[in-house]
C-alpha cells in the first residue's frame, strides 16, 4: 500500500509538468563524490543518478564548496543537497529521507611519526583538530568542546597537508574520504588513523522543503531501499572500493597497499 501511495504522489509530480531538471549540490568527498572525465561520480552519485532515472526524474548535479552549497539550498536555488548530514538546524528547512545514502565512520588521522590513539573525546585535551567550514559534526561532546581546537581548512586535502607539516596534530573525516584522500595525495604510508572510530554517522539527500520536488520523498526513500539490495548497487560499490588501507594506530609500521 505505501509503495502504491508513493507512485500516485510521483505520477502527480510528474503530471504537474516539472520539465525543469532539478538542482542538486554537493561537494568533492570521495569515494561518495568526486569529479571524474568531467562528470560527478561516486558511489553516492552513482546511487543517486539510478534513483532519479529509475523515477523518471532528471537533474543536473554540480561539485562546489561545502559552504556554497549551503548557501544554493538557504537561497532556494537547490532541490537536494547530497552526502548531508542530519542536524535539527538544517532539518528546518531540509527533508531528510529515511533512507540515507551512507553510514559514515567518523576516524581521527594522524602522522605516523607523531601518534595518537584517541578512544574518545576526552583524549584530546590540547591537541589541534582540522575540521571542515560548514560541516555539522553530530558528536556533540566534539562539537562543543573547549579542551580541544577546532581548526577550519577549506578542504581536506588542506588539512592532509597541515598534518603533514605538523601544523595540526589530527583531521576528522570520514574513513574512506580519509584513505581515498591520502592516497591520491600520495601520502597514504604517512598516516594512520585510530582504529576506533569517534563516532558514526548517516548522510543523506536532503529534499529543500521550499522545492517542489519534496514531494518526491516516498518513492525516492523506497527506491533507495531498494536499490541496496539489488546487483547494480553492488556493482557500484565494487567499482570504488578503496584496496588500499592506511594503518589503524596499534598498526603504525605497517604499510598501506
């Protein structure tokens, strides 16, 4: 009965004549996004772009800052914000699906010359952490913090970089981002990163509530569901998946592949 719900509510979207593509932002976090022969791909977009083909919906898909992005879906110049995470804030004036895109394992990444093994929040006293302007970090102890700094980069592969050069002691992302980062820096045998990770976290397509398009939620929740558990989605994450691995913290003389 829901699944017949939801294609009326598509069928009338479609009816109502939305010719318009629909505008969708994101920013470069691969493997989930990245730009490739021109195109934005990644599992995340790959997952997206078989989602809206398979509802009959177009759109057109661009790879900008973080902070732009957010702005487009502020402005109402977006219909979906893609890898986003939740937040009460942005659960204002954004729809979170069900269904989100990915769980995200939030990993501390440190120089395998300057180690450290953080099993919680409280083990950064001190310490210097790259972050990313705009990013809701959901750990509200991390994101409060006081014993700590936060220090903003524009871009991870920024914050790899003042890692290297010893100007932060950690960088908090995502795992894989971490790991697909690295090693296109070529720097994936110089860090490491605590095999716990900090905390864990979903990302989502976020509907814009001013869009049209949010009535397109149901069926794009169920298609999502269900496109998990088909072959293609399997494909898709054979297509990205990382080989190369960067030693936990207990591992750190050992070598990425």
């Amino acid at each position: 009965m829901a699944r017949v719900s939801a294609l009326i509510i598509l069928l009338g979207w479609c009816i109502t004549g939305h010719a318009q593509p629909l505008k969708v932002c994101t920013n470069e976090w691969p493997p989930y996004t990245l730009l490739e022969d021109g195109q934005v791909r990644g599992i995340d977009a790959d997952l997206l772009q078989l989602a809206l083909s398979n509802l009959g919906v177009s759109y057109e898909i661009t790879l900008e800052p973080w902070r732009r992005c957010l702005r487009k879906m502020a402005d109402g110049k977006l219909d979906i914000l893609l890898d986003a995470f939740y937040s009460d804030e942005r659960a204002k004036t954004m729809i979170f699906p069900s269904e989100p895109m990915a769980e995200s394992a939030m990993v501390l990444f440190h120089a395998r010359t300057r180690p450290h093994n953080i099993r919680s929040v409280d083990d950064l006293k001190g310490l210097r952490v790259g972050t990313e302007p705009g990013y809701a970090y959901s750990h509200e102890a991390f994101a409060t913090g006081t014993h700590f700094i936060r220090e903003d980069a524009p871009t991870l592969d920024a914050n790899i970089g003042k890692l290297m050069l010893g100007r932060i002691d950690l960088v908090i992302t995502d795992r894989a981002v971490g790991l697909f980062t690295a090693k296109n820096l070529g720097v994936q045998d110089e860090i490491a990163y605590s095999a716990q990770p900090l905390y864990s976290d979903h990302v989502y397509a976020a509907f814009s509530r001013r869009s049209e398009a949010a009535a397109l939620v149901p069926s794009f929740e169920q298609e999502l569901r269900r496109l998990k558990q088909s072959p293609e989605y399997t494909a898709i994450l054979r297509r990205y998946h990382q080989h190369s691995t960067a030693p936990t913290a207990g591992q750190s003389n050992a070598s990425a592949d």
